[in-house]
C-alpha cells in the first residue's frame, strides 16, 4: 500500500496528472530565481526543450545564450560560480555532461563551486530523436566526481524541489531530467530534503514482511509502484523506495529497507554499469551483501521508437520489475 | 597613462629576474615540471604582480581585486614565484613545489592557496571561466577587471574559440586576455604540429581588440594593459611575443624544454644540481 507518510496524489493509479519532469526544473528555477538574485541560467541553444524559456521570460538580465557551446557554457558558468552567482546550466544530458565532462570536472568538480549542470532528455524515453539523444550513462559519469550531489526527480512536483534545493546547496549539482511526460505522483506535501530518501509503498500492516525492497529513481519510480501493487493483489508484499538524491545516498533508510527484506531490486533508465543500481551495489556489498535484480539497460544504446515502446524493449517497464522482484526472491537463501 | 621612470622599470626588471631565479630552484628541487613557459612569461608576471594588478598579497580575498585566471597551468611556477616574491606566502616555500602535502600543487589548485582564483591545467578552459567571471562582474556593476592569461598551443581547443565567440558577442571590455606566443608546444613548434597564423586577424575576426607587443619590454606590455582598459567597446587581447626559456639562452626557443626541469634535459644529461647551477649563472648574466 502507499506509504501515507508520503503523501502522494490520490489518484496515480487511476488518472495521474502528467508532465514532465524537465517541466518542474521550468517552474522551480524560476522560483528560486525569484528568492535569491545570484540565480542565473544559461543555455546552449536549447532555452525552449530545457524549459529555461521560463526563467529567460521572467529574468531576462540573468539569462545567458551560450549558442551551441556546452564546453563553454560549463566553463562560463564556472566563472560565474567563481565570482558568486549560482548558475544553472541547460542543454540534453548527451552533450552536458556529456561532452563537456572534462570542463565540469576540472572547473566545477575540483573547483568545488556552486554550479547547476542540468542534463535534460535523459534515458530512452528521449523517443524518436534516437541514440545520440538518449544519454543513458550520465549518472556514471556525474557521481563519480568528487564533490557533486547528483539527483535525479521522479516527477514534475519532485523536479521542481530538486530545483529550489539545489539553488540552496552551495555546493555543485548534477539535475537528471526526462523528456516526456510521466505520471506526476507527489504533491506540494511530499518530503523532499536532498539525500533523503522516500519510502512510497510498504507493506500492508499485519501481513508478512515485504520480501524484495525496490528502489527506484527518476520516472521509472511510478512503474515500481505499479509493479508492487500487482505483487499486493498477488499476495507478495514490497516496499517501494524513492531514491531521488544518487549521491550522496541515504544509507540509513536503503540498509534499513533492504535488510528488512533480505533482496533488492533497483530500477532506473541508465546504463546498468556504473549508474544508480552500481551505487546501491556498492553500498550493500559492504554493509549486507543481499541478492539484486538490476531493471535498466543493460550495455545497448538506444533507439528511435516511443517512449512506452522504448521502456519495455529494454526491459524498464512494470511487468519487467514484476520478474525481476519474482527472480530476486528465489534468489534468497 | 602613467609613464615609468627608469628606476621603476630596474626594479620591474629586478623581480623579472628573481622570478626567473626561484623558477629555476623550485624546478630543480621538484625534478619535474615545465621550463620554457615559465620562464619566458617571468617579465609579464613580474608586471602584472607588481605594477598592474590590483591587489594584496595580505588580503588574497580583497573584494574589489582585479583577477587573474591563468589558464595554461603548466606554467604556474612562474605565478608562485610571482606570487611568493609579491608577499603572498614564503619565498622557501616554492621548494615544495610538486611534492606530497604541498600548496604548491603540480597545475594549481583553486581551494589549495589563498590568491589562485581557478583551478587549471586541462587547457582551453581558461578564457571562458574568464568570460564568465567578466559577465557576472559586469551584471553586477563592478570595475574590476579580469585578466586571463594563456598560451599560443592552447589556441588549438575548441574551447578556446568558443570563448572568443562569446567575449566578442557580449563584447566583455573588462576582460583582458594576454597570449604567451612563444610558438613551441610539447611536441614541436606551434607552427609544425597546428598552424595558429595569422592568429591576430582571427581574434580581430571575432571582434576583439588586439595589441601586440614584445612579451619582454615590460614598458610595452603595461601601457597595453593601459590601453585595454581604455578600449570600451571590446575584449582586448595582448598578443605577446615571448621566447621561451628567456633569460637562460642555452635553451632559449627550444621546444625540447616545454616540459623539462633542469637536470633533464633533451641532449645533455647534466646532474639537476650542476644544471641548476648553471642555469642560474646564465640568469644572472644575461641581466
């Protein structure tokens, strides 16, 4: 059942509300634009797609056009950090951080200052404009950076959030963001503090202890759900876990999650090398080395195709997560 | 503009030559790093640190400094010495130049030593965090200027002309670029691995002002810099033409020495400390 400390919108299993999450990165940089005058955004080109159109409207002194250029707009925006604006930097994450790593990880990472990369079109779910658009390994190459905080929203309403704590952080942020529209399952109500993570469904009280823990970040959390509530009406309880906030992970709450369950399943729209599963990996491996299932996509690159279509030829959607938590149980010794 | 008096321009040439001398000591000590460039930017840095700057060795932090961002820094020796001869941090501490534990780190570290302003070494990155940084001055009405030093090799990232682009597009004139064309990089002359020329016409292509001078007649560069500051309208960028290895002239325009310390030369393998030593003779001769 739906964790109700979490409080999620009432309707997502019926008729959620869809956007994007790019949408919410529109709406809070704008508000946290309005809250402190050191917010500034920059583009490469993009302004519309990465939703930046919305603080250049209502900012338009503290908007910057970099034209096509994202190894100069990282650097740009770290000069900028440098002499004390919080910059926000937009385009898809294929090209930022994609193909200027080098520059984020120099001027920003080592640098150690407060500066924004916003990765828009992550993941398959980019649709028809195909592999070159579909970055599937930018979690990879973000939390392996010293210094960053790397978050990835699971809708809109989360987005949005994400966006006005990174504002606040003080330190640098890598923003995942998809493209296409998603269920938006959290409200103005929902807990959000960065490297916090959020369990969304546990089991029903009284019944047996959940036997896989799901943790999921970004969009994909919405199949999870979908996931664990046709395992209820199966008789097999989960929890569900929202793990927005990749590094720094709440240990806590995933060791407590997983030990409970004694199996994990992680689920995220990355590479599985290197990505969000690696990172929960990585922490059970020394905490309690548990069996996992890893739903994401495994060494292929995208392809031009729908979203929905996309998410289930790599295996990402609900009935995928459904085997993988099926699998991971009879895993368990 | 302000005109030198001779004994000004001496002491100028005074800190020129014991930059170079402490260059030379901390590369030996270090048993790494680069020669050429250091040495031939010695007489801007010395310039910049003690003429055209404003700043305070005391204060690093003082609000209203002007900022230097060096962007090749593979040079940085050159800086420290600048820097530790202006009053920043001991002279003897450049000897810990490159070595475990060290402020002084191998390509300079923003967080490591108070005054460093970025951090640098993966070249090409240098001009634009300069743009950024003259942008956001600018937004917020400072009269400050920024000055971002470079090398001629780095001309070939793509970075480097993105920037160009953009200093010329939201014409930056509190941003001052300074190139060291000392035309080597470290597999040969820049001419050879990657032509550069006519580099002048090029940054005069994308709107910028540019000056050339004698990277070596300190009178010269200080009235650019004066210059730049009286030219509104655009970025200036002083094109300044150094020989690399000034001031030793066994090794002068040598390539073979970009990435060298004494002690490791090209031909001749003379003991680091005999090098050294020879090395700071010529120095002091060549004053």
């Amino acid at each position: 059942m739906i964790n109700p400390e979490a409080k999620l919108a009432g309707n997502i299993f019926d008729k959620p509300a869809m956007a994007s999450t790019r949408e919410g990165f529109g709406k809070g940089v704008v508000e946290a634009g309005q809250t402190d005058e050191r917010v500034v955004v920059l583009t490469a080109d993009l302004a519309e797609s990465t939703q930046a159109h919305h603080f250049q409207k209502a900012f338009p002194e503290r908007f910057i056009q970099c034209g096509v250029a994202e190894q100069n707009m990282a650097t740009v925006a770290a000069g900028m950090a440098l002499y004390g604006k919080i910059p926000f930097f937009t385009s898809y994450a294929a090209f930022s951080p994609g193909r200027n790593w080098e520059q984020i990880r120099t001027t920003i990472g080592i640098n150690n200052v407060p500066a924004v990369v916003c990765g828009m079109h992550a993941g398959v779910s980019v649709g028809p404009d195909g592999a070159t658009h579909q970055a599937l390994e930018d979690i990879a190459l973000m939390r392996s950076i010293p210094h960053f905080t790397v978050i990835s929203a699971c809708d809109s309403e989360e987005g949005r959030k994400a966006t006005i704590a990174a504002a606040k952080l003080g330190s640098p942020v890598y923003l995942r963001w998809g493209r296409d529209k998603s269920p938006v399952m959290t409200t103005s109500d929902t807990p959000f503090e960065i490297g916090k993570a959020n369990v969304v469904w546990q089991a029903r009280q009284g019944e047996a202890l959940p036997c896989v823990a799901i943790f999921a970040t970004g969009h994909l959390l919405y199949q999870a759900l979908v996931a664990a509530r046709q395992l209820e009406g199966e008789g097999v309880a989960v929890t569900v876990t929202n793990v927005h906030t990749i590094k720094p992970l709440d240990k806590e709450t995933i060791l407590r999650e997983a030990r409970a369950a004694g199996a994990v399943v992680t689920v995220e729209e990355h590479q599985i090398a290197g990505g969000f599963g690696g990172a929960i990996a990585e922490l059970l491996a020394q905490e309690c080395p548990l069996p996992i299932e890893f739903i994401g996509v495994h060494d292929k690159f995208g392809q031009s195709g729908e979203p929905k279509e996309l998410i289930e030829h790599y295996g990402m959607g609900a009935s995928h997560i459904v085997a993988a938590v099926e699998k991971v149980a009879a895993r368990k010794k | 503009m302000e005109l030198l008096t001779d004994e000004e321009i001496r002491e100028l040439r005074c800190h020129a030559r014991d930059i170079r001398t402490t260059i030379v000591e901390m590369l030996a000590e270090a048993k790494s790093g680069h020669t050429s460039g250091p040495l031939g930017m010695a007489d801007i840095f010395a310039a910049l640190y003690f003429r055209v700057l404003h700043h305070d060795p005391k204060n690093p932090d003082l609000p209203e400094r002007d900022r230097l961002i060096l962007s090749n820094g593979h040079i940085v020796p050159v800086r420290y010495a600048a820097m530790a001869h202006a009053g920043y941090f001991p002279v003897e501490e450049c000897l810990t130049l490159r070595k475990f534990g060290s402020r002084l780190q191998g390509h300079p570290e923003r967080d490591m030593l108070p005054g460093m302003e970025t951090t640098s070494g993966p070249l090409g990155s240098g001009l634009s965090q300069s743009c950024g940084y003259a942008y956001a001055a600018r937004m917020d009405g400072k009269t400050f200027r920024i000055f971002c030093a470079m090398s001629d090799g780095e001309q070939e990232e793509g970075n480097t002309w993105e920037a160009v682009m953009f200093a010329g597009k939201y014409r930056l004139n509190n941003l001052t670029a300074i190139m060291d064309r000392n035309n080597i990089q470290i597999d040969g002359n820049t001419e050879d691995i990657m032509p550069l020329e006519p580099i002048r016409d090029k940054y005069e292509a994308f709107n910028w002002h540019v000056i050339e001078v004698d990277g070596h007649n300190i009178p010269q560069f200080i009235a650019a810099c004066d210059e730049a500051k009286a030219v509104r309208e655009k970025p200036t960028l002083i094109l300044a033409h150094t020989i690399p290895g000034k001031g030793i002239p066994t090794i002068e325009n040598d390539y073979r020495w970009h990435g060298n310390p004494p002690g490791k030369g090209p031909v001749d393998k003379i003991p680091a400390d005999k090098q050294k030593q020879v090395f700071l003779d010529e120095i002091k001769a060549s004053q």
